[in-house]
C-alpha cells in the first residue's frame, strides 16, 4: 500500500492501542457519505490478526488482537467517527447506484511518519446503500481477501491489506447457512471510479469539484496546483492503473468483476470477490460463477480497465473544460494513450520475466510466440516462467516450437552485455516460484469455516509470503490442481 502524506486540521492524539484517527473524508459533502454505527454481533472472535501490518500502522497489535469486539463493530476504537460511502458504478457494463452496503469506514490511522489509511470494517451490517440485503458477510470469503491481498502485497502488486477478521458467532445465508465475518480492511482510500458516478449522475459539480480536489491532495499532492489539474488527475490515475492491470498479467492474476465501483483511484487493487489465478495459460480464462460472458476474462483486463477510465473522463468532463465539446475531446485524447502506457508497463514486466535487460523491437513477437505456445500446450503460466529462469540453457520439452523459441531466446540474451547469472537473478525475482493457488486456498477456507482449524491458512500465508524464494516453497504449494479448464468457480460472496 502506498498512502499519501495528508495533513490533518488538528493535532491528534494517539490513544493507547497506537489509534491515531482522522476524518478528512467526512468533511466532503454529505452527499458522498451517511454516518452510522455498525450493528453489533453476537460473539465475537479474533480468526486472524495481521500484527506485521499493524505494527506499521503504529498499532499495539498484542493488545488489539485480544479486543475481538472492535473488530466485529460491537465497540469502536478511540476517536472513530463511522460512516458509510456513497458511490455509483457500472456493473457488467450497466450503470447502478451503490454505495456501502455492508461496510463503515471508521476513520483514517495517521501513522507514525504520517500516512494516511481508511480503516474500514466489511461485514459490519446493513447501511442506507444495502438494496435489501443483510449487510454482513462469510467467513469464507472474507478470509479469501485476507489470503489473496496478502498474497498480492508480497508479489509486489499495489493492493488493499487485511487487518484481522473476526467470526460474529451467528449465520449468514448465501447458496447455504455459512459462518458470519467481519474483515477490517486498511487501504489508502476507499475512492472509486463510482465515487466520481455518483457525484456526476447527480449534476452536484460543487461536490465533484470538492470529491476531486480532495482525490488531488490525498493521493496526488504534486498535481494539485497544476493549471489542468484535473486532467493531469486523469492521467496519473491511468498511468497508475495501466501500471497495476500490467502486474496482474505478468503474475497471471484474475479479479473477477473489474466494476467501476471496484476501481480505486489510489491505483490499488480492490474488492477481492471472486478472484483467482490462473494455472493453465488461456486468455480466455474466467473464473467468476456469474461472469458467463466472459467479460472479466484474463485477456480482456487491460481494455475494461480502459473502458472503465473512459467512465472516470465521462465523469470529470465538466471539470475539464467548460465547453462540453472541448471537455470531451480532452477526454479522449487523455484515455487514448491508455494502451500506449498498458502496453510499455507490460513490456517491461514481461521483459523481466524472461531476463532481458535492453529493449529491442521484436521482443515483443518473442514474448507472443511464447504465450501461444504456453496455450496450445496448457502450460502452466507460473511454473513455466519460474522454470526458465532456473534450468540455464536446458529445455523445459522436446517440443520442435518450444525448441525453436528457446534458441531465438537465447540468442536474444547474448546480444546484451549481462551475465547468465545476472539473468537468472533477475528472472527469479519478477518469477514467483509460489502463487495463492485455487485448490490450496480452498483447502485452507474449507478447514477454517468447516472445522474451525486454522493451521492450514496459517501455513499457506507462511508460504505466500516469500513467493520469489523457491527453498522455502514445499512441492504442494507449486504444484496445480490438475482441474479441467472451466472446473473451478470462484463466487462473489455477497
């Protein structure tokens, strides 16, 4: 997570369990919040704390994690001010009001070099924003997010962390009577594509001029007094999320339902639902039980993140000029050069991938050939780049195409002046010998939620958390399910 250096108008306090909260958030306009309390649960226990994480925040993480009660909402914590967020978004492609409806942000911990992160509980009962729903949450997939963003965090990929999650002792209902959660969510801000929505479907331009100002000051502080602020906003949110889709792909990561509303515009990850990733390389890869058309689809990332950008300029359009016409066309010009920045963050990544230090025109066509090959051979995406990056000159198969490719490879890397052990370095450390994969996170989610032991997540986050360093990675970890294509979904959870 990176938060911004954002100031806040009065000295604080910290209390004794390290709680150091703002509010800046609740000073925006209030039609971009509702302030309430969560609803209490019935008994609450600590499932899993993340005292690394906490100990960043400046939290005393050995007296928090014995306080279960804070963090199922039945009390709050020093100088919390709870509110849920407003926000609009376009779901598979449809426009919907939104907002949180199963989640209070309780406020922002300054830390101790004073940055800033939303503490937010998820899970924490129903809000104005619920649409009829019970506001709360599963163990299960609450204990997901705490594995996939863990996982992410140690890949190196920009992302929201879990603090703790905690069982509420009552049921909830989804396809079938599970274990009730609550999951404390700590992110550089909860600002979303669908903030911006929302804002603009309500013609409020007072509020999004206020909602973009302040998006300015928290997470780009250097472009705040730039004389087309809001268009250089634009564009430092899109090269920060061309940046982010571009590490997902290069770790074969899936998020499942890239809904405007799911977009922050710190450049995090977000919303951990229904995601996976991916064994076999095919772009066509899905694993979300209700994205049947494939919309979310591995390969198609990189456009719906530029479809989504696309809405964010609809939504700044009057901000950007004061003719609409103009507006528009400033707009397009910014979310055009979304391919040209995906595409050279990608490069780059995929480049690293494969131990090339220089850039020359055909690597691309290298790296293509590669992936093609990978898919007509259902190539596992993680093994096969770890394992080109650790058997030197040697073959991963007597195939004639992977044969060819490899001596095109190696041809490749003797026109740069590098070592074969600097290559092999750098190849180990952008290939993770260990991802979150889909059968071992099941394992760990089915003993917590059926059988209450949580030996298996515990060791399974072990593993997780040193993904590049392949002695600490047992065989079971690295290996693939063995799943027919299409054989694991993955559900919302909502």
């Amino acid at each position: 997570m990176k938060a911004a250096h954002m100031s806040a108008t009065a000295p604080i306090t910290p209390s004794p369990s390290g709680w150091n909260l703002d509010h800046s958030y609740a000073r925006l306009p209030a039609m971009l919040h509702e302030h309430l309390e969560p609803t209490p649960v019935k008994e609450p226990r600590m499932v899993v704390f993340n005292h690394a994480l906490a100990q960043s925040l400046g939290l005393n993480g050995p007296a928090l994690a014995e306080q279960p009660a804070i963090f199922a909402g039945n009390e709050l914590p020093d100088g919390a001010s709870p509110l849920a967020q407003a926000y609009a978004g376009h779901q598979y492609g449809h426009f919907t009001g939104l907002g949180d409806g199963r989640a209070i942000l309780l406020g922002e911990q300054i830390t101790p070099t004073g940055e800033r992160y939303d503490v937010q509980l998820k899970g924490s009962g129903p809000t104005p924003f619920s649409r009829r729903g019970d506001g709360r949450a599963a163990l299960g997939p609450m204990l997901r997010e705490y594995i996939i963003s863990e996982a992410m965090h140690a890949l190196g990929i920009p992302t929201t962390r879990s603090l703790a999650v905690v069982t509420t002792g009552e049921k909830v209902f989804r396809q079938e009577s599970q274990p009730g959660a609550v999951l404390t969510r700590i992110a550089a801000s909860h600002i979303r594509v669908g903030t911006f929505e929302w804002a603009a479907a309500h013609g409020d331009k007072p509020a999004l001029q206020a909602l973009a100002d302040y998006t300015l000051q928290r997470h780009y502080p250097e472009l705040a007094t730039a004389a087309t602020s809001y268009l250089a906003l634009l564009e430092a949110v899109m090269e920060r999320q061309a940046r982010l889709i571009a590490q997902w792909q290069c770790v074969g990561f899936i998020h499942g339902v890239m809904n405007t509303d799911n977009v922050a515009l710190s450049g995090e990850t977000i919303d951990y639902g229904p995601c996976a990733f991916m064994d076999a390389f095919d772009p066509a890869t899905v694993f979300s039980s209700i994205d049947r058309q494939g919309r979310y689809a591995y390969g198609n990332q990189p456009k719906i993140a530029q479809w989504n950008l696309a809405r964010l300029a609809e939504a700044l359009l009057p901000l950007l000029h004061v003719d609409e016409k103009q507006a528009v066309e400033i707009a397009n010009k910014a979310i055009e050069n979304f391919k040209t920045t995906f595409e050279g963050y990608w490069l780059s990544g995929m480049r690293a991938k494969l131990g090339l230090f220089t850039e020359e025109a055909e690597d691309r066509a290298l790296i293509e050939s590669l992936l093609i090959w990978m898919h007509e051979h259902k190539a596992d995406f993680t093994n096969t780049f770890r394992s080109l990056g650790t058997t030197s000159n040697s073959m991963l198969c007597d195939d004639p195409a992977f044969t060819a490719w490899h001596a095109q490879w190696q041809a490749r890397l003797k026109r740069q002046p590098h070592s074969v052990d600097e290559v092999q370095q750098r190849m180990r450390a952008h290939n993770p010998a260990v991802i979150p994969r889909n059968h071992k996170v099941e394992e760990a989610l089915a003993a917590a939620a059926e059988s209450g032991d949580l030996s298996v997540m515990q060791r399974l986050l072990a593993v997780l958390s040193k993904p590049y360093d392949a002695s600490e990675v047992p065989l079971e970890y690295s290996t693939p399910s063995g799943l027919a294509p299409g054989a694991y979904q993955t559900f919302c959870g909502t």
